[in-house]
C-alpha cells in the first residue's frame, strides 16, 4: 500500500474495490474505453465542469472536448458566478 503523501510514479486503475500499478497503456485504453461507454449513453451522460483559477486556454480546450469529442453542451464553469 502506498504512504498518503508518497507522490505517484505509476498509473494506478481500480480492480473490484482496490487499486493497483498499471502501465501507461493499461491505464489509457481503461479512460478511453469510459470515455466512450459515456459517449454512448447519449449527450446526457457527460458533463463538464471547468474552473477560474484555469487559463482560458484550458477551460477552451475542455469545453471543445465536451463538444466536439462527446457530443454534450453539458459545460459550467465557476466563471458565470
């Protein structure tokens, strides 16, 4: 198990209720793959929610992934408040 403050060197991934080291192409194929059961689900199932303390550059590319890539408007952000 590792220290609560030890920094990560590895991708960890969820098997059952534990985490465990997996490779980087472990670990990106399992995001990809939950990105695109969400996708699959329809608009309604992604959502997007950006920050303040971002760039504008970041919270740009997040609402263009929301879009262009998810399919959702599904975007907030902290800024309108």
């Amino acid at each position: 198990m590792r220290q609560r403050y030890e920094r990560l060197t590895t991708p960890l991934v969820r098997d059952g209720a534990a985490l465990r080291d997996a490779t980087w192409d472990e670990a990106l194929e399992r995001a990809a793959t939950g990105l695109r059961a969400a996708r699959a689900k329809g608009p309604q199932a992604f959502g997007v929610f950006s920050c303040s303390k971002a760039t504008n550059e970041v919270n740009f590319l997040a609402s263009r992934f929301a879009r262009e890539v998810m399919g959702t408007n599904n975007i907030d952000s902290c800024n309108r408040t």
